[in-house]
C-alpha cells in the first residue's frame, strides 16, 4: 500500500465515463430491453425475441452472474477497508511495511471495480449489451491495477502465517480477533485471509466468465467482436500478471540470499561464466551479445542519481564546516577589532564616538552565532538530513544487488541462445537460469522507473529542507546584529567615515604603523629567539645597534603592558618579557618635506626617495639624531634628512 493514511482516498482517474444507453425507438417493445431486479435486487438480463431461448437464457445467467459478483467483491474491498486497512493505519498497529504487503493498492483496487461495475450496469441495459466494450474500456486499468496487488501476493501469505504462528504479538491477535467480530452480517469472508486474497481470485475468473459469454453470444450478436478481443485481452492480462509475479518471487529469491545453495553447481557456473568473459573480451565467443538500449538508460540514470546523493551528502558537510570556518573567523575578527580600540582608548577616539562597548556587543553576538547558531544547524544536519542521505544511499543496494545478478544470468543466457542456434540440447539447470535472466530483466525494466522518480522525488524533499535550514541560519544571524546595528545611531556613510578615519596623519595611521613595524621587526628578530626565559642576546644587540629613540624602556613597556592588560588580541601576539612591542616614540603632529634628491635604502628598516617625493615625517631623532622617519607613497623607514626640505 503506497501510503496507508491514503487509504480513505479513493481516486477514479484514468478511469473511463460509463457509456449511455443507446435507445432504439424503431424498436416494438423497448419495455422489453430494459433490465429488471427481482426481489433480491439482482438484475434480469433483457429478454430478446426472435432468438434461441436457451442460448440466451444461459447468456442472461452469465451476465447476471458477472454484474452480481463484481457488486459483492466490491462490497467486499470496501469491507476490507474499513474494518481491516484504515483501522491499521490509523492505530499504529501494523508496520508500513506490513500494511504494503497486506493491502498494497487496495483504494486503487476499490476505484477499478466500482468504475467497472458502473460500465457493466450500463451495458446490460443497453439494447446491444456491450459487455466486452465495458471490459475493453476497462482492460488497461484492470491491468495494472491487479498486477501491482498480486505482485505483493507471496509476502501477504507470509504474514498472514506470522499472524497466525503462536509468536505473534498479543496486541495483534486482540485485533485481529475485535475485527473479525466486525465481519459478521456484512460480507461471506470469516476472517483477514479469505479478503485478502480475493483480488487474487477475481482477476483470475475474469476470463473465465468472459469465455462462457462469448460462448453463449451468436456471432452476429453486436458486442460479439468486442467480447473475442476482451477474452483474448483478459487472457494475456493473466498470463502477465502470473508472469510478474514469478519475476517479483525470483528477485526476491535473490534479494533474501535464499538463491544457489548448492556450494560445487555454484564453484561450476562461476568458473563457466568465468571463461564466457574471458572469451567475450578476447573475440572468440561465438556467442550473440545481448543488449538493450532502454536497460543501459535505465542503468546510466541510476548510476547518475547514485553519485548525486553522494554528492549531495559530502556537499552538506563541507557546507557545515565553511560555515563553522566563517563564524569562527567572524568572531576572532570582531575579537580583534575590540582589542584595537581597546589598544589606545584614552586617546580621542575615531570619529568622536566611542564605540568600543558596541564592539564588544559585536564580538559577544559572533560567540553566540558560533556556539547556538551553528551548533542547531550542526544538530539537525548530523541528525536528520546526514541520516536521511544514508538511508537513500542504502536504497541503492537492493537494486545494484539485483542488475549484478542480471549480469551473471546474461552469460546463461547468451548461452542458452547460441546452444538453440546450433540446434543443440540444452541443460535444464542452464535453461532455467536463462529464464530466470529474462524474469530479472524484465523485474528492472518494470520497476526502476519507478525506484529513479521516487529517488528524485526523495532528493527534492531534502533539498528543500537543506535550503530551509540554510535560509533559518542566515536568519537568526541577522536578528541578533540588529539590536547591534541600531546601537549606530550616526546616519553618516560608513564607507565615507571609514575613509576619513584611514586618511593620512589619523589616529588610525599612526596605530596601523606601530603594528607593522612590530610585525616586521617581529618577523625579522623573533624567528631565532631563544627558548630559555630572560634577556634576549640578539634583541640585546640589536637595541644596542638601534638609536635609543626607537625602543622604550623596560619601565616603559611596563606601563604601556598594564594599559593593554585586558587586550587579548595583543596578548597573543606579544613577546615574552624584556622585549618592547612599539619601537618609535611618534610625535602625533610631525611635520612635512619635499625629497630633493633620490635616496636608495640599503637595509630593510629604510625607504627609498624619488626626488619630488613629499614624505610626512614621524620622528626626527632616530638613529642618534642622523636619521628621520617618514612615510611616503605609503611606505615608511628611515632616510638621511640632508636630502630632503622641511617646510610647516
């Protein structure tokens, strides 16, 4: 049963509209042609004159037979519901899965025959009876719908047997035993089983009951040729659907495992098919390949959506891990925005407004979006989404089961085939492998279609919740920066007070300065520091070479370390004691020259000058009052101060 809380739903598509009655008024009698119920509420087949009344009398038998029968097993589907289907559905009592192999599609079985039973109602009061044109009308459904039921006869029985074994559940037998007690009064059945299985011996008897009609039906009668194609028809919808369900009990066989038990025939084929390979990829079977243009489609789409979902899974993963990447670098980002402003707060800030308590509301929303945020979509992806990708892979390996056993029976197969071509015996055991080829073939034809669209259709579904959690993630992002965004209430440009802000000679200027010579000098010396705690022989040297204006004592650093105790940011970055983190004592104004002449640097710490150059002096006593300082064309170092000209 497809979907057991679908039950109630009884659809009558694809079913076709009852003919209308076509009445002769040239006709003597017409009161004649018209059917009547006797007290029972059967119907009385019209009585024709000028014919063989015993013929016809035994057709009227038939017919009344066939219209009184499709009422009661009717009657008898919508028993099965409504005691049986829906009560199992609603109560939980039965498995999905055993609700499939009990019921199957028995709403479509109940929309078939009452559509059915409405044409053959019509028909018989018709002046022609076109019996057979109701059943042609109808053959398509009556095919596919009795072929999808009978297909889950076998595991039907199967559990019917559990239900009946002394190991099945009390709660089951309790209901079991409360439903037959509603059966009494209402259909012939006694109990779960005689319903079950009455599909089954419906679509059987209809060609039965169409043959004696066509037997009974003079070969001038109207509906004559439609009843021979229907009883043709009706036979070839027999004969498929006996022939699907060997098919389905073959893949089974193979699917349960319950396929060559016997370990020495096994060893023999598998060495047979072994050398049919060998000689197929050498050119010297004489063997016909088989192939089959729908089967290798089939086959390359299911290849195709089976790296999808693979894809798709690792895709959501690394997904989840760019997102943890980016929240992670958003908060070690606004972390270290809050030490930059807590760096120097007692200076004038940026842009007259301090905004160091917003940024640390910022940086604390970034903790929250790493720990809260992240951590729900963690959750769900890893508990829902990851899992449901699974199952669908693990839907993949019944039917890979299958097209794999498909391929070993091809080989008997083609076998079988060039032995018949050299008009050769052929063994039983090979020739029943052959068919079981031709069974398994014909099972995956029929079914992967259906398994692909139910894949794609699985895949859209978690496609849009991945897309839904993805939009709720954003989402609460964004409303925990709003409370943040509104603590702004300056209404100017935030691209325009940020170039203010980074404008030469800002506050800005003179702090990103201390930082890249930090991290230059940092670059240059720390590399070969030593392990063991105190003084730093090379950083001894090196201050020792270095004007004193450059570094700043060792009282210094303390009091600048106790302004910056609570920045982190620094203190991760920061060398061990006894060695300065700012290396320039900077004069906040400085003052302005024009490069007279070039100056090429020879060490790193220098800049080089193009004359013209106007360069913005930051210190003008370094390197024992020989050298300046200066910035231009954004780069800075030292210089001699003879080739240039100061004006204020």
């Amino acid at each position: 049963m497809p979907d057991a809380r679908r039950l109630s739903s009884v659809s009558l598509d694809d079913v076709p509209t009852p003919r209308q009655p076509e009445v002769d008024e040239s006709a003597a009698d017409a009161s004649m042609l018209s059917p009547e119920r006797n007290n029972t509420g059967e119907i009385r087949g019209p009585e024709v004159a000028g014919s063989d009344g015993g013929k016809d009398q035994k057709r009227e038998n038939i017919i009344r037979e066939l219209v009184t029968t499709e009422r009661g097993f009717l009657k008898d589907m919508e028993v099965l519901m409504e005691v049986y289907a829906m009560p199992a559905s609603e109560s939980k009592i039965l498995t999905e899965k055993e609700l499939r192999s009990l019921f199957s599609n028995l709403d479509v079985i109940i929309s078939t025959s009452r559509a059915l039973l409405e044409l053959l109602e019509a028909a018989v009061g018709a002046p022609d009876q076109w019996i057979g044109e109701a059943f042609n009308q109808m053959m398509k459904k009556v095919e596919s719908t009795y072929c999808e039921y009978c297909k889950h006869n076998e595991a039907a029985m199967v559990k019917l047997a559990e239900f009946a074994s002394p190991d099945c559940a009390p709660e089951v037998k309790q209901w079991l035993k409360d439903c037959r007690a509603q059966l009494e009064g209402r259909t012939g059945a006694w109990d779960l089983g005689s319903l079950v299985i009455k599909p089954v011996q419906r679509v059987l008897k209809y060609p039965l009951l169409i043959k004696q009609l066509l037997k009974e039906t003079q070969p001038d009668h109207p509906d004559f040729e439609q009843l021979a194609k229907a009883a043709t028809d009706i036979e070839l919808v027999a004969e498929k659907i006996n022939e699907v369900k060997k098919r389905k009990d073959i893949v089974e066989k193979y699917v349960d495992g319950k396929g060559n038990v016997n370990v020495i025939h096994g060893f023999t084929k598998k060495w047979t098919r072994g050398t049919q390979q060998f000689k197929k990829a050498t050119g010297f079977s004489d063997e016909v390949a088989t192939s089959d243009a729908l089967y290798d489609a089939l086959i390359e789409k299911l290849d195709q959506q089976l790296r999808n979902v693979q894809q798709l899974s690792l895709e959501l993963q690394t997904w989840l891990g760019s997102m943890k990447q980016v929240l992670d670098t958003q908060e070690d980002s606004a972390t270290a925005l809050e030490d930059l402003y807590g760096m120097d707060r007692d200076s004038t800030p940026l842009d007259g407004v301090d905004n160091y308590f917003t940024l640390q509301e910022y940086q604390k929303a970034c903790v929250r979006f790493a720990i809260s945020a992240w951590q729900d979509a963690d959750n769900q992806v890893k508990s829902s989404l990851l899992p449901s990708l699974d199952q669908l892979l693990k839907m993949f390996e019944k039917p890979q089961m299958v097209i794999r056993k498909r391929e070993k029976k091809l080989l008997d197969y083609e076998r079988v085939m060039a032995i018949k071509a050299r008009g050769e015996q052929v063994d039983k055991v090979l020739n029943e492998s052959a068919e079981a080829y031709i069974s398994i073939h014909g099972q995956l034809i029929e079914e992967l279609p259906r398994f692909l669209d139910l894949v794609a259709k699985y895949i859209d579904v978690v496609a849009v919740h991945i897309a839904a959690l993805q939009a709720k993630l954003h989402s609460d992002i964004a409303e925990q920066l709003k409370p943040i965004v509104a603590m702004f209430e300056s209404n100017d440009s935030i691209v325009d007070g940020f170039r203010a802000a980074m404008a030469p000679g800002s506050h800005v200027e003179f702090l990103s300065r201390d930082i890249r010579l930090l991290s230059r000098w940092r670059d240059g010396i720390w590399e070969n520091a030593p392990t063991s705690a105190g003084p730093d022989p090379m950083f001894d040297s090196y201050l020792t070479s270095r004007p004193a204006g450059l570094a700043r004592s060792q009282s210094s650093l303390s009091e600048t370390k106790s302004r910056s105790n609570s920045n982190t940011f620094l203190r991760s970055h920061t060398p061990s004691p006894g060695v300065p983190y700012n290396l320039i004592d900077v004069d906040d104004r400085g003052f302005e020259a024009v490069a007279l002449y070039d100056f090429e640097a020879d060490l790193v710490e220098e800049v080089d000058l193009k004359e013209g150059d106007h360069i913005r002096v930051l210190e003008s006593e370094g390197r024992g009052g020989d050298w300046w300082f200066g910035i231009v064309n954004g780069r800075e170092g030292w210089f001699v101060p003879n080739i240039a000209s100061t004006h204020w």
